[in-house]
C-alpha cells in the first residue's frame, strides 16, 4: 500500500509538470481560440535560450530575464506574422498553422544555438527529501515539490491576472465573443500579442523546470505531446482543467506503467494517457470543465 | 388555385410536443397538423419557436415531449436520417450548403437517398455507379431547369449572391422528391423582385409535384397570399390555428405583433 | 490559344461529367501517363528510380489517402504512419503465413487490415470534431506503433522488431530492379488514384464533402453522416496502408515499427497542405515538394552559401530545411489554402484566356 | 489575388525546378582522379544531433588528417560528402543512393549510423556490392559474413557486448559465480535497438543464475518516474541502461531521485558519453558505460587531427573541445577503420590505385588490426584490437568499461574486456542460426568456402 501511494505521488507530482505544459495552451487558446502546437518548440526554444546566454557568460538571472524579452518578441512576431493573416481561418487550419510554427521554431532554435545537449543548474536538488523518507519510508524529490510549488503560484499568478487586473477581464471577453469584444473596444491585437507573450513566459517557466530535470535538448520538444491529453481531459479553455487533467494523466499513467504493465509487457506509459482521455472523450465530448455546446441550426 | 388542387388527409400531426435547452423553454405544448398538398405556414415573432419546430419535425432536435406522426408512423423521437428517407426535406434559415462544392453537386447531394450503388461500385465507375450517376444527374437537371439556374451549374456556390444561394437551397431540397418540404424563411433578405420569383417557385412545387409544404415566413403578405393554413406561435406556444382570414382577425395574434405585454 | 475549350460542346450527361471535361486536359493526361510509363523507365537512373520516383509515388498514395480523411471529408488525421504501419506489417504477415497469397493480395490484405484499425480510431469521431479529433488521432499513432514494437508476433518473432519484406513476385516474376519495382509502384498509384478520383465525383465523393462543409445539413438531406465518416476512415487507411506496404517492399526493403513515427505523419499533412487539401492532383505536388525540396536544399545550400562566401555550419542546411517548411506551412494557409493544386489551376484558367485576356 | 500569387510564385518556382533537374540529372563529374571517395551520410539536427554531429566531426577529421599527414592512402586522396539523414530511413536511403556512384571507384563503404538505416541498406549495399559498415550497431547476426557478404557490423555487436557486460559485472562481484541470485534489471529504450540484448541476456541468466527484469522505457524516454519507482520496488543489484538519447539522463536522473546508487548502473556504448551525462549532472557521478573507443586526446592519432587539421583551421568541431569526446573519438575509430580496409584492399588489388567497393569489402574481410597495427596508427589502446575474417564481419568482440568521475569519462578496466570463451560460443551460435533462418526466408545461399580463420 505505501509502493502505491509512492506511485500515486510521484505520478501527481509529474502530473503538475505536464500541467505547466498544458497551461501554455489553455491561455493561448482561451484567448484567441488557437490550439497552438508549437507550445512544445517554445518550450524547447526557451530553455536553449536560457542556456545560450548562459554559455555567453550571462548569470543565471540575466539570461532568464533576456530569453523573456526574446520569447515576448517571438510571441509578437507570431501575432503578427502568423494569426493575423489567419484571422477568421477556420481553427483547424489555424491549427495546422501552428505545426508549421513548431517546426520553424525548432528549426530556429537549433540554427541559432546549434543542437548540442546542454546541463542547465537552476539551484535546486534533485534529491529525495531524508526526513520525510526517514519518517515514511517514502521518496518525494525535493526537486518535484518545488517544481509543484513553482506551478502552484504560476496559476495563482495567471488567476489573479485573469480575474482581476483590466487586461485580464479583457481577455476573457475576447474569448466569449471576439465580434462582440472588438465591439466595446477591446483592442484585439495587443491582447492577442498579450497572451502570446504570457505563453512564452509560461513556456520559459515550463522549459527551465524540464530542462534542468532532463537537460536542455531536442527531447524537449516531446514534452508538448505529454501535455495533449491533459489537455482532452481537462477542455482547452480551463486553467483548472488543466491541472486537474495534468494530475489524473500524471497518476493514472504512473499507475497503469506500475500495476497493468507488467501483465502486457510495460512501455504502455506512452499511449495509456491518449487511450484514457479518448475514452473520456466519448463519454464527455466537451472534458471535464468545458461547458456543452448545443448545436444551433 | 386552391379550388384545383386536391387537400387530403392529414400526412404530418405534431402532438403536444415541447422542447427545452437547459432553461430555455423553445417550444411548449404545440399541436397541429399539416395536410396533404397543402401550404402550411408557421409565422410567429421572432424567438417563437418556429424554427425550432422544424427541426424537431425534421429530427435534428429532440423533444422532451410530444409525438410527431409522420405518413402514420408515430413517434417521439426521429433523426434527420429517417426523416429524410421517409419523404422530408428542408431548407435552412441561415443557409446550409455546401460552400466546397460546385452547385451541380450540392443539387445532387439531393439525391443520396436516391442512390443505389456502393462506393466500390463507384470507384469503379463503369457500369452500374455510372448508369446511377447519369440518371439521377438527368433528375438534377429537370429541377435546374425548373429552378432557371443552368447558367451557375458549375459555380462554387461560396462566389453566389445571397438570392440564388437560397434558391440552389430549394434546388437541393427539391432534388430529393420529398413528399414534405420544410422551408425556412425562404425570402429573408430578398429583394421584391427575387421574392416574387420565390413565390412562384413555391406554389409550383406545390402545384406541379403536389408537394406539402410547411413554411416559416416574416412577410405578412407573402404569408397570406400563398398558405392555406396558417399556425402563430409565441413565446414557444400556439397561439391561433386556421385560415389565413382566421388568423388574421385573430385577437391574440395582433397582440402579439403588436408587442402587447402578456 | 491552345488552351482553349471553344467549341468543345457537351452533347451528353456522361460527356460533362468525365475527370476531364478538356480535351487538352485529357491530351495533357494521357502524355503525362505516357511518359511515366514508357519514357520515364528507359530514361531515369537508378538514383532517380529508387530515391526519387518510388518514394516520390508511394508518398503520393498516402498523401491521396489522408486526403480523402482531411480533405475531402473534413477530418484531420496525426496518425497516418500509423496506418501506414499497420499495412505494411499486415501485408509482411499475409505474406509470411500465406504461402499461397500473391504479393498483390497481400497488398490490398494489409490496406484491409488498416482500414480496420482505421474505423476503430475513427469511432470517435462520431462524437469529437476538430482538434480533438486530431489528438484522437494520436493515441493511434502511439498505440499502434507500440504493439507493432511490442508483440513480436507481428514481425515474426525477429529479435529487434524489425521486419524484411520478401521479394516481389508475380508469376513468376520478379521485381528486383528500380525499374521494375518503378513501373509496379506506377501501375498500383495510377489505377488507386483513379479510384479515388471516380469515388470523389460520385455519390460516396459528395457525401464526404458534405459531411465536411456542413454536417447537420447533410444530415437533414439524409446522408448518414455516421456511415459517412467511417467510410472516409476506412477508404483513406486502407490507401495508407497500401502505401506503407509499398513503402516496405518497394521502397526501404526493411521496416521497423518506429520509423512510422509522428514525424512521417507531419510530413504527410505537410504533403496534402501544400500541395492542396481537396485535390487529387495535390497529393502529388505536395509529394513532390516534401520529397524533393529538402534533397535540393540538402544539395545546394552549401554549395550557395559558399559561393557567396559565408561558411555554412554543419546541420544548418537541415534547419533551414525546418525553418522554410514551417515558413511555408504558414505561407500557404495564409495566402494560398489550396495550395499548388489551386496555383495551377489559376494558371490553367490564364492560359484559356491567353493570349486575349478580355 | 489568387493569381497575383501565382504570378508572383511562378517564376521562381520554375527556376527552382529547372535546376533540381537539371542539378539532379547531371550526375556524376567522372575523372580517372586518384581519388577514393567515401559517403558521411550522418545527421546533424534533431533529437540525436548530439551523437551524429560529433561522430560525424572525427570521422571527417582524420580523413582530413591523413590527407594532409600522408597525402592519402598510398597517395589516393580521401574524398567525401556530406549528406543529412535526419536519423530517418528513408532519408538515409536517398543519401545512400545520391552518394553510391560518386567518385571514380563509387562508394567505397558507407556507415549508415543508425540501425533502421542498415537495415535499410542491407539488400541494396549487396546489390550494388558496396559495404555496409555498422559499427557498434545494426545486426549482430551479419557477423556470418557467408550469409550477409557485404554488411559488417565490426568490432563488437550487441549480443557479444551484452555478454561482455555480463562478464564484467562478474569481475566486480567477484567471479562469475557470485551472480548466482543477484538481481538484473535491463532498463531498455522501447525500439528494436533497445529489444536487442533481451535474448543473450535471458540465455546468460539461465547458465549464471542471476534474475532478470525487463522494463521498457517508452520513447522519448524523458519520463521515467514509473520505471524507477518499479525497479525500487526490486532492489536490483544492477541495473543495465540500453538507452538513446534523452532517455539516458532522465534514467540517471531518475535513479537518484529514487535514492538508486549510480555506481550500480551499467550503460550500453550508446548511453555513455559525455553528451549522456552532463545533462544529469552529479546525479551521473559514478555511472558506469561500455565504449569501444577510449576518450581523450592523449592518444598520437588524436594529436595528428590536431596538428595537421586544428592547427590550420580547417576542423570540423566549431567547439573545439568536443575533441577527445566519446562521440568525437567514434568518429575516428569509423574512420580509421574505414583507411585502414581500404589500405588492405590496395595492398592486395594494387597500390596507390582507387579500389571498389567490392575489393574494400575483401579489406574488410582481412582487417588484421593487432597491437602493433594500432601502436603504428597512434591508436594503441584507444580502439580494441580486432581481426575478421570472411566468416567473422565482427571481430573481437571487445570493449571497455568506464566510469563517469563527475567531470569526464575514466577508463575502468586497463585491459579490453570480452565475453567468456563459452559465453563468445553461445553468442556465436545465437548469430548462426539467427543468420540460418534469414538466409532461408530470403533465399540466400551462403557462401562456400568461407571460414572463421583466413
């Protein structure tokens, strides 16, 4: 029962690691209605960026503080050069546009940083917390509880933003009704340019905790395709749904790896999340905090 | 024009049918019923139900409660499907074709149900998936000729103005030879001179095929120059039921025109 | 002036309704299969035949066949290698087990198997639209390309997964050269995109696009939708999973299940976004494209940047390579969603009207 | 605007096409130049760029070098292209076909690095009688050279280095004996190349006695939580990675995140170079690796690249300091390998003259890299030793162990280590019949007359 509990937290705290991810699309989404794939490039982009300043002798601080000014430039330039012209696209086209965004940025980001592996430091220690195993028996990385900590805020942050602050209230009456809010005056552009920017910031923020997990390489990228199904579970427009999903998907999958895997030969990790939420899916088409759409003819 | 043409039985009977999205009451409670031949119309203030209630005749929404009976079938719930295999077509409100396609083969979509080969016949093409294609394009031309719409045959129907769109509409629906016709506003937005020639096409269906037609129309004069029956609907309910003469002078149905408070 | 379509008068239903209704289209057609038939095969060499044309052709029938899903029936699909996967690996094991099956059975065996796979993850679809849909598609891109790995069975019980296609054989013959294999892969394209084109400008063809433009009104003149959108499913793997079969016996020899990867399938969206969602002829300019442009790139980019005097780093051709795709993807849809197909079109339409514009 | 597009696009889209043509059709520039030309077909981008690069940089370097030291083999300069495989076949199938017919004699050997694109090649190399040199990859079973006559996967395989790992984890527990109830798990990447070792080492645990889990990594493999709190659960004595690419720092990683000592972790050649351990960071101090090639630049050879290449310039490595890395001395041991075949065959075809593929293939045959060939190449201790013959594409077998010190790679074991003469046995008897079988599904008949020993 405690190997459970192991797993169960373990794939909780790995679960918030996926939510990060996840949170990059739910804002650009919630937003301007974009499923934006290249989340993960930006990801990827990020931490080399981190890590290229780093190498030029930037402190880590700086480099941080500079790769957000980048990752804001690039979240305009994409306003400009890629949803613009696309406005009033269908979203499945606007969705494919975003796949060609990944790989032009991953194109770029390796053209500009070349595509070595990097080790990036931010300070914290990957290590099981002693006493709590000293009093358990159980391992919980110092480094995962941080991470989750690091997360926890972020949403807060994003909460308050979007609840409080002029913009915020702003862009959640983008995301009703576009029309409607270019109506009353909300500048549509700057916002949109607004949330591309906070997704880079979160891709920074999500990019710095799975580059020094992992390191700083191409792989990164992948981290997107762990965030998809959390993604499904959770509904694309809902900052809860996407901690909620990353949490199930996080368990859920660690669980089944630990517990069914053996019986089929393990490796199932890969799929198992895909395989949950499109089941989900066909019981409730909208997730779990999506609201219903009633079809009107 | 009435004298000649021959009203039957009742084909369509809705029964006490009621509908709700969440809170929303839609409909509640209407009855009525449509006859053979005849020109049916739903009028009605705008929210009142009328379009809802086709697409609970035709089964694209579902009602809480209520039967609607159907050439003597009787049921609660149907879906489009069905509908349109027994004999339903329809046109929408807010126009529902195909803008990928050409007009040609939004008119022969029409004709699905009329279709007897299979998609690996027709990936052959030769032989029996060609003969099928050829005779209900045959068909598809008779309601092109009989619609004057030769000359876009080939056009995408996205580049049409806004009046012929409606008519490749009711091209479509014609195609199917539906012994019902559900027409949704099909002369908002026209111009007299399109909504004269729209008349004209209606009545003729009517008069040539002897088609049912049951009609959702804002042009009062439009309305009681062509229907034979006229059902008002309000606030989701019947309020009157009859000729147009008989609705007219109806005391509640000025009221609700009129935008008197209940 | 040659081009031109005076005085060409339809006399017949049957007449209007041919692929080509122009006789140059139909002159231009009956070249094009002409030259790919006949000149093609005496003229390329090995390189052209087998690194060029059959990969070029084999990509061509999996971009018709995710084109039939997403173009004509308006469903996108992220799990392409995965079909294309399962034919391969289907047709290995008809192959294997069968000693009776001709490789052609086995072909059309493993487009089967594939259509199969190809409805079960389409039954979602029933429910889900967009890009739900997409990442539906997905788990079958992870799922399938995991069993395919995992249960060893599937490649005859070959230590690493890996699988080698028999020889091609047809009574008798056997396809060893380029050429030969060329001129297979030509003849299996050519009659599947007619196939294909037959199936879009019938019944099955409209129903399909009606499910896409709008599907409750396709529903209302009583196309099943439902049925509909299976039937896209499974004619669209079954296409892919004859090109992965041909992708494994005409193309690489030996296959394993992770070279089906995420990566295949984006290429072939790329395929059918550049070339044109919708079109037959797409397909094949998107093929062309995705198989030619990065050679070219790969071959010519140093070579230019060194003329010009900047020393080009290693890889950087390759990044270019990502940059411009992804550079292009976003230029088409922006611009030019139909793509190459509809950029001939127009210049198709010019020509009728050259050389008198008015 | 449509068509504005189309005018716009038109032009240039002609140009371009007109020089693919035109560029593609040329073909190939013959001249009878004294000139062996040998394809880099390798990847420079994408999630293994890492590896690809650095191999692809010291293997282009010591063509270099012996160019510019020697001026060639025998006064036969050394030529080759560059293409990019992107690790995926069927662009490594396209550069393997560009690159074929190159140079007077064509390829003279290609190493596809990377084992779908051997695969890929095995049935076109034969074709076309140019080698297919997987070095430290690929299939093991071409070791039986009368079956697989032009696919060498040299130095060691999989299978043999399984084996030699076994060896070595006896070594450390004391005598093979000692594995008697230890447990083994084999943490592997999901693919073919990770499923490779799983019959040798399930055949050593029945004749040793030790217990063997399997547990998959799905690909990428950057999530590993579930496969190591499972191998907690087990209390493994050791833990064999056979990981690629980010799946090997997370491993690392993940093993000290669960409190699993590292100095009980033994890599796979491909999970142990520095690109696979910097990522982890002191969570790789103690891990273990096997390498057939020794880091550093220490050894003459190395200093030769520097000397007669850096010194002027003209090195591949923008970084400089990958010099000496594991990947970057791969390259080399490639290399050199490949100079070398190609000495032998013009020893025995005729000197100073381009040889074919096919006469490299009998250089790869006869390669007789002792001790004192390698003291003479200056890669004394650098590389094993290794000598083929028609039946035996592989050789010694040998390997390396090493240990990551938190900063660079040490070397372990001072001797180059094998699998034991029995367990060699039980390997080659494993490649025999995995070889047997292929022949028969594919309609090969072996070679005559071709032995263990030339």
């Amino acid at each position: 029962m405690q190997f459970f509990f192991e797993v169960l937290i373990g794939g909780l705290l790995a679960g918030i690691m996926y939510s990060l991810v996840a949170l990059g699309f739910v804002l650009i989404y919630k937003a301007s209605g974009v499923f934006n794939f290249a989340q993960g490039a930006m990801v990827f982009f990020a931490a080399l960026t981190v890590v290229g300043f780093m190498e030029q002798g930037a402190p880590l601080p700086l480099a941080i503080g500079l790769c957000l000014i980048v990752m804001i430039l690039l979240g305009v330039a994409t306003e400009r050069i890629v949803l613009r012209p696309l406005v009033n696209q269908p979203q499945i086209t606007l969705f494919m546009a975003t796949i060609g965004l990944a790989f032009f940025v991953e194109g770029l980001a390796q053209g500009l940083w070349g595509a070595q592996v990097h080790a990036l430091d931010i300070g914290i220690p990957d290590t099981p917390i002693e006493s709590l195993m000293d009093k358990t028996g159980m391992l919980i990385s110092q480094f995962d509880l941080i991470a989750a900590l690091i997360c926890a805020v972020l949403v807060t942050l994003l909460a308050v933003f979007f609840n409080k602050t002029r913009i915020g209230r702003a862009l959640r009456a983008v995301a009703d009704d576009h029309q409607a809010a270019l109506a009353v005056g909300i500048p549509l552009k700057q916002i949109w340019a607004i949330v591309w920017a906070v997704a880079g910031f979160v891709a920074l923020v999500a990019g710095l905790l799975w580059g020094a997990r992992n390191g700083v390489q191409f792989a990164l990228t992948f981290v997107a395709l762990k965030a998809l199904p959390v993604l499904i579970l959770g509904g694309f427009e809902s900052i809860a749904g996407a901690i909620v999903g990353g949490l199930i998907v996080g368990s859920s999958e660690k669980l089944a790896e630990v517990f069914l895997g053996p019986y089929v030969g393990g490796g199932i990790e890969g799929w198992f999340a895909y395989v949950v939420a499109l089941l989900f899916l066909l019981v409730r088409p909208q997730g779990l905090f999506g609201e219903k759409i009633i079809e009107r003819v | 024009m009435e004298q000649v043409r021959n009203i039957g039985e009742p084909i369509l009977v809705v029964e006490n049918v009621s509908l709700a999205f969440g809170g929303v009451k839609a409909l509640q409670d209407v009855s009525f019923d449509v006859c053979e031949h005849e020109v049916r119309a739903i009028i009605g203030p705008n929210g009142a139900g009328k379009s809802s209630m086709l697409n609970v005749v035709n089964g694209v929404y579902h009602p809480q409660q209520g039967h609607v009976t159907f050439k003597g079938v009787r049921r609660q719930d149907m879906n489009s499907h069905e509908a349109a295999s027994m004999g339903i077509a329809r046109t929408f409100q807010n126009i529902a074709l195909f803008r990928g396609m050409t007009v040609l083969d939004n008119i022969m979509t029409g004709r699905a149900l009329k279709m007897k080969t299979n998609f690996l016949q027709q990936a052959l093409w030769w032989g029996p998936a060609r003969r099928d294609e050829m005779q209900n394009r045959h068909k598809v031309e008779e309601v092109i000729d009989f619609l004057e719409i030769q000359h876009i045959r080939k056009t995408p129907v996205g580049r049409l103005p806004y009046g012929l769109q409606k008519r490749v509409e009711l091209a479509r629906a014609l195609a199917a030879e539906p012994e019902v016709l559900l027409l949704d506003e099909p002369m908002a937005g026209m111009n007299l001179e399109e909504k004269q020639d729209m008349c004209r096409y209606v009545l003729d269906v009517n008069d040539q095929f002897g088609t049912t037609i049951v009609l959702i129309e804002h042009d009062m004069g439009v309305v009681m120059d062509i229907s034979d029956r006229v059902v008002v609907l309000d606030y989701g309910q019947k309020i009157a039921d009859g000729t147009p003469d008989v609705v007219r002078a109806d005391k509640k149905v000025i009221d609700a025109y009129l935008g008197v408070t209940h | 002036m040659l081009y031109r379509e005076t005085g060409q008068f339809k006399t017949s239903y049957a007449a209007d309704q041919q692929i080509f209704p122009l006789r140059q289209d139909r002159i231009g057609v009956v070249a094009t299969l002409l030259v790919a038939f006949i000149v093609v095969p005496l003229v390329a060499n090995e390189y052209w035949l087998e690194a060029i044309l059959i990969p070029f052709l084999v990509f061509s029938l999996a971009a018709l066949g995710l084109n039939i899903l997403t173009g004509y029936a308006g469903q996108l699909s992220l799990g392409t290698a995965a079909f294309m996967a399962v034919g391969a690996f289907g047709a290995y094991n008809f192959e294997l087990r069968l000693e009776w099956m001709p490789i052609l059975g086995s072909f059309a065996l493993g487009g089967v198997c594939a259509a199969f796979v190809g409805i079960l993850f389409g039954l979602p679809s029933l429910r889900i639209k967009g890009f739900y849909l997409a990442v539906a598609t997905l788990a079958a891109q992870f799922f399938v390309v995991w069993a395919l790995t995992h249960f060893n069975w599937f490649s005859n019980y070959s230590a690493s997964g890996v699988i080698t296609a028999q020889r091609i054989e047809i009574f008798g013959f056997y396809f060893l050269t380029g050429q030969s294999k060329y001129l297979l892969v030509l003849a299996i394209v050519t009659l599947l995109a007619l196939a294909a084109k037959n199936m879009v400008r019938s019944e099955t063809g409209r129903a399909w696009m009606a499910v896409r433009d709008f599907d409750v009104a396709a529903a209302v003149i009583g196309i099943p939708v439902m049925r509909t959108k299976l039937l896209a499913f499974a004619v669209s793997s079954f296409y892919c999973g004859v090109a992965g079969a041909l992708y494994a016996y005409a193309y690489l020899g030996t296959v394993e299940p992770d070279g089906f990867n995420l990566d295949l399938s984006f290429r072939i969206l790329f395929m059918i976004i550049i070339g044109g969602v919708g079109s037959i002829l797409g397909s094949f300019l998107g093929a062309a494209f995705i198989v030619l442009f990065p050679i070219l790139l790969n071959r010519f980019a140093e070579p230019f940047a060194n003329a010009i005097g900047i020393d080009l780093p290693s890889g950087m051709s390759s990044n270019l390579e990502l940059i411009i795709f992804g550079g292009l993807i976003i230029f088409f849809l922006a611009v030019e969603p139909l793509g190459l197909a509809r950029l001939w079109q127009v210049a198709k339409e010019k020509l009728r009207l050259w050389p008198f514009p008015h | 605007m449509l068509s504005s597009t189309a005018r716009r696009l038109g032009r240039p889209a002609a140009a371009l096409l007109g020089a693919a043509v035109i560029a593609l059709g040329s073909g190939l520039a013959h001249g009878q130049a004294k000139e062996q030309f040998i394809p880099a077909n390798f990847y420079w981008v994408g999630p293994y760029a890492s590896g690809g690069s650095g191999i692809a940089g010291g293997f282009i370097d010591y063509f270099k070098m012996v160019n510019a030291r020697d001026g060639g083999v025998n006064g036969v300069k050394i030529t080759w292209e560059k293409c990019e495989t992107e690790y995926n076949n069927a662009r490594g199938v396209e550069c393997y076909e560009r690159s074929k017919n190159k140079g007077p004699t064509g390829a003279s050997l290609i190493h596809p690095l990377s084992t779908g694109i051997t695969y890929s090649l095995i049935d076109k190399g034969t074709a076309d009688k140019i080698p297919i040199v997987s070095l430290g990859y690929g299939r093991a079973d071409a070791t039986i050279g009368s079956v697989f006559p032009y696919v060498f996967p040299l130095m060691t395989t999989y299978w043999s280095q399984a084996a030699a790992m076994v060896n070595f984890l006896g070594q450390r527990e004391g005598g093979l004996a000692k594995l008697k109830g230890k447990k083994i798990v084999l943490l592997y990447h999901e693919s073919a190349y990770g499923k490779e070792p799983i019959p040798v080492l399930t055949d050593l645990s029945k004749k040793y006695g030790y217990q063997l889990t399997t547990i998959a990594v799905p690909h990428p493999g950057n999530e590993q939580q579930s496969q190591w709190l499972q191998i907690r659960q087990i209390r493994p004595d050791w833990v064999i990675l056979w990981g690629w690419g980010v799946m090997n720092p997370t491993a690392l990683k993940a093993a000290q995140k669960t409190g699993f000592p590292r100095n009980k972790i033994l890599g796979v050649w491909w999970s142990g170079a520095e690109e696979d351990v910097i990522p982890a960071g002191s969570a790789a101090k103690g891990y273990m690796a096997a390498g057939f090639n020794a880091p550093g630049t220490s050894y003459p050879a190395i200093q030769d690249i520097l000397k007669y290449v850096y010194a002027k310039g003209d090195g591949e490595m923008e970084d400089k300091s990958r010099v000496g890395s594991i990947y970057y001395n791969r390259g080399v041991v490639l290399a050199a390998v490949s100079v070398e075949a190609i000495k032998v065959a013009q020893e025995h075809f005729g000197k100073g003259k381009p040889v074919t593929g096919e006469q490299v293939a009998w250089g790869l045959e006869h390669l007789n890299l002792d001790e004192k060939r390698l003291k003479q190449l200056g890669l004394s201790g650098f590389m094993p030793p290794t000598t083929t013959a028609c039946n035996n594409h592989e050789g010694s077998g040998l390997v390396k162990f090493q240990q990551w010190d938190g900063t660079k790679w040490k070397i372990l074991t001072a001797n180059w280590v094998a699998p034991t003469p029995e367990d060699q046995k039980l390997v080659r008897s494993k490649m025999e019949a995995s070889a047997a079988k292929y022949a028969k599904d594919k309609g090969i008949t072996p070679r005559a007359n071709c032995t263990d020993e030339n």
